[in-house]
C-alpha cells in the first residue's frame, strides 16, 4: 500500500514538474535586448531549456544519475510533459 502511494506521489511530481519547467521556459525565453522570443529562436530555446530542465531531474529511486536506456526513456517523457 505504501509503495503505491510513493509510486503515485513520484509520478504527480514528475508530470507536475514538467508543466512547471515549460512554464518557466517560456517565462525565461527573452533576446538580449528584453523582448520576447519568436519563431526558431524561440523553438530552439524551449527545446534546450526542457532538456537541461529534465537532466537535473534524471535520477534513480536511490538517488544516483540514470545512464542509457532508462535516462533515454525518461528524458522523452519528461520533455513531452507526460
């Protein structure tokens, strides 16, 4: 039962955490010069700034960086925000 409850809390945070993150890229996605972003610069900017966003989250039940397949799978689904 526990377990469970610890599953469903990981995975709110998680998809809570993306939500979040693409929120503050957009409220990050500025020029030099304080306007706005558009088009690809923008693009480009959200893609990178949800990837860096995701690595820093990219970490196993014990605390320890994920490598290969499963950090492959995580990033994937933490950048498309499921």
């Amino acid at each position: 039962m526990l377990r469970k409850m610890m599953l469903a809390a990981f995975v709110v945070a998680f998809a809570g955490g993306a939500a979040f993150a693409q929120d503050s890229c957009e409220s990050k996605a500025m020029g030099k010069d304080g306007k706005p972003l558009a088009g690809a610069a923008k693009t480009s900017f959200m893609k990178k700034c949800m990837a860096d966003t995701c690595a820093t989250k990219a970490v196993s039940a014990d605390g320890k960086p994920l490598s290969g397949a499963a950090k492959n799978s995580f990033m994937k689904k933490c950048e498309k925000g499921a």
